[in-house]
C-alpha cells in the first residue's frame, strides 16, 4: 500500500512520495536479497556501482578535473541520480512481479497524473500560476507563467517543459493500454473515462511545446495497439509532416503556404523549420561532437559528475548544463565502464522482456505487458536528445517501469 501511495504522490508531491518508498524499498530488498546476487541482470549495475564509488574515491585526492569551479563533493552528489536508483530497481521488484501487480501499478501512474493534467490545464487555458509551495518548499507546483509570443510551452507543476511533455509521454502507453483493454471488454463507462483521460494527455503533451514530447506520443502507438494502427497512424503522419513541410519549404511560396501558416501554430512549424533547415548548425550537434571528444580523453574513469558544463564552457566559451544524452552523460562523469555495464542491462531487459511478452497468450495481459516495453523505451528514447534523468519523478517512475521489464523477463 506504501509503494501504491508513493506512485500516487510521485508527479505531484516527489518529497512525500520519496518518504513513502523507503519502507517498501527495504522490505523489497529483504524479499528479493537471494536475487540480489544470483540474478545475472544484477551484474553490471553492481559493477557500475563499485566504478562510481571507487571515481569518487579516487577524484578526492587526484581530481580527474583541475578546476576552481568543480568540486570532488559532486561526484558523490551525483551518486545519489545512481545507486539509490539501483536499489529502487530491486527493493521494487516483489511489487511488480504478478500481472495484476503490474495492471494495477498502471493504473496509479495514470492517477497520479490527474493532478499534472489539472494543473497544466488551468495553467495554459486560465492563466492560474505559481509557484505554489507547501512544507518550507519541500513540495512546489511551480506554474510558470507562459509567454505565448516566444513559444514558450505547458509546464504544469514541473520547471521545464521538457520535464512535463516526458512525464506525460512516460504514461501515455498505459493509457493506450486500458483504451484496448476496456473497448475490448466492452466496458463503456471506463472507456469513456480512459478516452477523456487520453485526450487530456495528448492536449497537454502537445501544448508543452516539446519536439521530445510529440514523437513520444506518436511512439508507443503500434507498440500498444498492433501494426493494424499504423493502418491508420502512417497515413496521418504523412499528411501532418507534410503539411508542416509545406510550410518552411524555400522554393514554395504563396496562397498555399500562407494558408498552412495560418492553419497550423506557429510554434509547431518554426520548430521543426528548425531541425530540418539548419540541422548542421544545430546546437546539439556541436553540445555532442564536444561530448565525443571528452569521453576520448579519459575513457575509463570519466571527468566527474557535472563536469560538462565546465569542460564545454572552456572549450566553446558557451555554457550547457549537460550533454543532452544520458550515456554520454554517465561516461563523461564516471567513464565508459561504468555507463555500458548501466546501459547493457537496459537493453538485456528490453531483449528478454519482449520475448516473454510475445509468448504471452491473454489478451489483457500481452496489452498491458507492452505498454510497460513502450514506457521503458520511452525513458530510453528521450534520453538519446535531451536529459530529464535528474528530475527525481522522472528517473524513479523509469527504474520502476525497468524492474517491471524484469519481472516479466522471469520464466
């Protein structure tokens, strides 16, 4: 019930919902403690956690990074976006080990975004803003306020867009899920629920102004509802990304582009003119290439945690809180060791995760098993261009979502 409460509260009320998890996650070591060590998925992250430790240990006399503005105390700060994590990937796992644990698991992800929903709407459409705070700041709903004339998106009681539009994509598969579930069980008033749920998350999703957040919408579709959606899916996307091509394309100018232009958002169509016109130049590109260089100079052991803004301020004269790519991430701060034994378990419990789920032969079982897959892959895919790890909702909800894929992995 504890774990239950803390999924509840994880959008809305991180501290509390932080609070909430660690009975449960105590108790879940206690249970799976045999599994700790004869669980071969275990290996890496263990080898992971010994590499982190023993950076730390090493950057406190022979700092990797000789700098006035780096400190060896980050290193063990940036610990906590790690093993705690990895003990939340196993204390959860006795809680996710049984279909209808992980059915109902689902459902409070989808509750607890109720009140993301809310506060996004009241926020875009009723101009209602924060900060609101309780608890001497422990819990904010921060609301900023939006400026519509530069573009700026839906943030809800996250403080970036980015955060919230990945949030929103993180549970959509479980919606998609209950769509197939409840149409399929005929049950009409949950149906209706789930759809105005549905339409909510995609509202919200899209108003955050995320180029993340849209192609995560569009991800987990056929992943949840079968290749009979793409049916469908494929000639909508064609039509839309045409029309927003339509747009921006230099050699085509008149009635026509000026009617797209009218049709479609501004926003949504500069965003993407963006991307497509000026892709060499794009900021990531340059943030990544410079990432590539600094994993090359210190490979094993990396340069310490938040070390890239530093390195990236003295190489380009600019300043960028992270790489945006949470492998390059993890290899830049504790080396490339460290971030393969992370990222191999990650793609281990993909590989045996989905087999099991194809084996599968109950319907409401296979649909929800999936839209567990398409969450993971959800977390995996938006950290490939950008990083919402460090917001603590975000990589808690991911490592439950990955303890789910090992449970389903079990034979």
């Amino acid at each position: 019930k504890l774990f239950l409460l803390g999924i509840l509260f994880l959008a809305s009320a991180p501290f509390l919902s932080s609070l909430l998890f660690i009975y449960p996650i105590v108790i879940g070591l206690v249970k799976n403690k045999r599994k700790l060590i004869s669980d071969k998925y275990n290996y890496p992250l263990i080898v992971a956690s010994f590499i982190i430790i023993i950076k730390s240990v090493i950057d406190m006399y022979y700092p990797a990074l000789n700098n006035k503005s780096w400190d060896p105390s980050l290193n063990w700060i940036g610990l906590i976006n790690w093993i705690p994590l990895f003990l939340c990937y196993f204390g959860f796992q006795p809680y996710l080990a049984s279909f209808n644990q992980r059915l109902l698991v689902s459902k409070f992800f989808i509750a607890s975004t109720i009140p993301i929903l809310f506060s996004g709407i009241i926020q875009y459409f009723f101009k209602i803003y924060g900060p609101f705070k309780t608890l001497n700041g422990l819990i904010i709903w921060y609301q900023r306020p939006i400026d519509f004339e530069t573009g700026s998106g839906l943030t809800s009681v996250f403080s970036n867009p980015n955060y919230t539009g990945t949030w929103l994509t993180l549970i959509w598969p479980f919606c998609l899920s209950f769509l197939l579930i409840n149409k399929r069980c005929k049950s009409n008033n949950k149906l209706f629920i789930i759809a105005i749920l549905s339409l909510a998350f995609i509202v919200c999703a899209v108003l955050t102004n995320s180029r993340g957040a849209w192609i995560s919408l569009i991800l987990p579709i056929p992943l949840v509802l079968g290749r009979i959606a793409l049916l469908w899916l494929i000639p909508l996307l064609l039509i839309i990304f045409s029309s927003i091509l339509l747009t921006f394309i230099p050699v085509l100018n008149g009635d026509l582009q000026d009617f797209l232009r009218m049709l479609i958002p501004y926003k949504v169509w500069i965003k993407f003119s963006e991307v497509i016109l000026n892709f060499s130049s794009l900021p990531r590109i340059k943030i990544w290439s410079n990432a590539i260089l600094f994993i090359s100079e210190k490979p094993i052991l990396g340069w310490g945690a938040s070390s890239f803004p530093i390195l990236f301020y003295a190489s380009t004269g600019l300043f960028r809180n992270h790489s945006h790519n949470l492998f390059m991430e993890l290899s830049l701060n504790y080396g490339l060791v460290a971030s393969i034994s992370v990222f191999i378990t990650i793609f281990l419990l993909f590989q045996n995760s989905l087999k099991e789920i194809l084996r599968k032969k109950s319907f409401i079982e296979i649909i929800n098993n999936k839209s567990w897959w398409a969450a993971a892959l959800i977390f995996f895919t938006s950290h490939i261009y950008d990083i919402t790890y460090y917001d603590l909702r975000i990589s808690i909800a991911s490592w439950i979502f990955l303890a789910g894929l090992r449970c389903i992995s079990y034979p």
